[in-house]
C-alpha cells in the first residue's frame, strides 16, 4: 500500500512539473510572438514622439497606442529583462514592419530621428494649391515649384518616365500643368534628415505612387470604359468631384455626364469655368462663362482638356460605376441637395426657384 501511495505522489508531481512546463513553453511562444512585427507588410511611416523623461512603461503604451508593438507589458519586460531602459528622447519615424527589438535598438542609438514634414492634398485640390502645401512645409519657392511643374520637359523627365498611366495626353495644347488631376489626395509625412532632404521630386513621387495604385486597381475597368483612357477618367471624375460630396449623387452626375456626351451636349459645368479663371469663388460673370478655354464646357462640347483638380479614389469609382438614367440635367443648391431634370423645360424651372440662394450665400 505505501509503495502504491508514494507512485500515486510521483505521478502527480510528475504531471503538475509537466503542467508548468507546458504552461511556461505556451507563454514563452505566446511572448516571443508579442515581441514580432504588427505587419510584415505595412512600411507606412508612423511619426511617433518619445518625451523625455518618460518610463518604460509609458514609452510602451504610446507604441501601443501607435500600432507599432502588440502589448505595452510585453515591450516593458524585454526592456527590463535586457536592460535596455536608456532611450534618446524626440520624433521618430517607424513603420509596423519593425519588431520590439529593432524599436527599442533605434530608440537606445537616437536612429529614426528626424523632423517630419506633413503635406496634405484634399480633394479637388488644384496644382497650384498644392504647391502652395509643398512650399509651405518644404521651404521652396513656390513660384520654382510651379516653374517645375508646368514645364513639359522636367515633367517629361523627372516623372512621365517612370509612370507609365502619364500619357502624352498630359502634354495637350491648353493644359494648365500636366500632372493636374495626377497628384492624388492623402495625407503624406516625409522624413527629413541632413542626408535625405526634402525635395520636390520627393513629395510628388510618393503622390503619384499613390495614383498608380488607384490606376492598377481599375486597370481592367479603366479599358471597358467607353472614355477609353485613364486620362479622360480623371478628368470626369474631377468634375464629379467638384459638383457633389455624396457618393449617391456622383454616381447619378456622372450618368448625366455620360448621357451630355453620348447626344453632343456641351457639359455646361460651372467648376470649369471657376478653374479656368484659377479663383475659389462663384462670382464668375457671363463674360467669364463665354470666355473660350480649352477647360470651358460652355464653349467646348467634350471633355475639358484634362482634369480640374485631384479627384478622390471614390470619385474615380463613381465614373467607372455610373448610375445610369434618363437624366440630362442637374442642379446643386448650396445646402448640397442635388435636382435632376430630363427636360431644359424642368431644369429652368428648378433654377429659377433656386438661384437666389447662390447670391444670399455669397
């Protein structure tokens, strides 16, 4: 009986040392992977600022909250465990790419340190406006910037190279500056040190990587399209940009659009005209309306001659996916509400029980 009993012992111990065992090789798999890569994929730059003063504990839920590292007390017990708790304070620039490890090795050195400068492209934006961004944050000159942007030659050669949706169609006779419409919308932090400086080519490669993107992910709809290039797209979707906020309503105007086109109708669109004169203001006259550019579509049936603006991936989507219908005519009060017409009749109809508000509101 007692030689039964002391095996009985044995076994238990033997199965408790096992249990631990087993618990302390699933929580060491379970740390070591706390301590890998958020996203192997993702290298967008994150600007992260470290205080000084600040403990371990805190730097680590800042990561966290960054979505740089999985878990703060994970990043908390490698430090401490390595003794690695001496950091160099400031801005950083890191990406989800790099592990708790590399995080913490760059922040012992001071590596990754750097100013970051924000330039941020809204909608619709035009060239000359985000010229005007890219000066601001860059310290170049404006004036040099658009010099660049509107020579033929240096777009040529710094950017229609190396793009292959920069067709010669940003080149056509009239067009303002060639990557009009091409400098896509987003928000972009550059990382500037002594040895890599902020450039113009700098900035305008990464938006127009981001064009790219949008360009490759409706290759095969951009071909189908009855517009037939990428350029023609763009330069819809601009206008669509401009006359509506809402997807419901971009998707409608570019079905009127298309319709205008399809019967030889000039697409009459007012943002045409407000960027033919190059001024963010409605207080265009008759004479500016009948003022011929190559961007007037009240002078000229068609298509302007490129895109008045950068339009948003959305708006790009909602000329690929058009709503279609019957209408021919459209009219946008300034609370956004948007009318369709079929009829000239009906549509003058609407304009006179509505202009009014445009003049109250400026």
């Amino acid at each position: 009986m007692i030689k039964k009993h002391w095996r009985m012992i044995a076994i238990i111990i033997i199965i408790f040392f096992v249990m631990i065992a087993g618990a302390a090789w699933g929580f060491n798999r379970y740390y070591i992977n706390q301590l890998t890569p958020v996203n192997r994929q993702n290298k967008q730059p994150v600007s992260v600022t470290i205080p000084s003063g600040e403990s371990v504990r805190e730097i680590g839920h800042i990561l966290e909250k960054k979505r740089l590292i999985r878990k703060a007390w994970a990043f908390e017990f490698y430090v401490r465990w390595n003794h690695l708790n001496t950091y160099h304070s400031g801005t950083y620039t890191f990406n989800q790419t790099m592990s708790v490890g590399t995080l913490m090795n760059d922040l012992k050195k001071g590596e990754h340190h750097g100013l970051i400068l924000l330039v941020d492209v809204r909608q619709g934006m035009w060239v000359s406006e985000v010229a005007g961004q890219m000066a601001e944050v860059s310290k170049l000159d404006k004036k040099d910037i658009l010099r660049k942007l509107s020579d033929h030659a240096y777009v040529k050669e710094h950017y229609a190279k190396k793009y292959s949706f920069l067709t010669n169609e940003i080149f056509s006779k009239g067009i303002n500056y060639p990557l009009e419409g091409y400098l896509a919308p987003g928000n972009y932090r550059f990382k500037v040190t002594k040895k890599d400086p902020i450039t113009l080519d700098r900035m305008v490669d990464q938006m127009l990587e981001n064009t790219g993107n949008t360009y490759k992910d409706y290759l095969s709809q951009i071909k189908k399209n009855k517009l037939h290039s990428f350029h023609d797209i763009l330069a819809m979707a601009s206008l669509v940009e401009q006359e509506a906020p809402k997807d419901k309503d971009r998707r409608l105007i570019a079905g009127v659009f298309y319709n205008r086109l399809d019967q030889g109708k000039r697409l009459e669109s007012d943002t045409t005209v407000i960027y033919s004169r190059q001024k963010r203001s409605r207080d265009y006259t008759i004479k500016d309306i009948r003022k011929d550019t190559p961007y007037n579509t009240y002078t000229r049936t068609g298509l302007p001659v490129g895109p008045i603006g950068a339009p948003a991936k959305d708006a790009i989507e909602s000329v690929l996916k058009s709503t279609p219908s019957k209408y021919l005519f459209f009219y946008a009060r300034p609370n956004g509400k948007i009318y369709y017409s079929k009829t000239y009749k009906e549509h003058l109809a609407i304009v006179a029980k509505y202009r009014h508000e445009w003049s109250e509101k400026s």
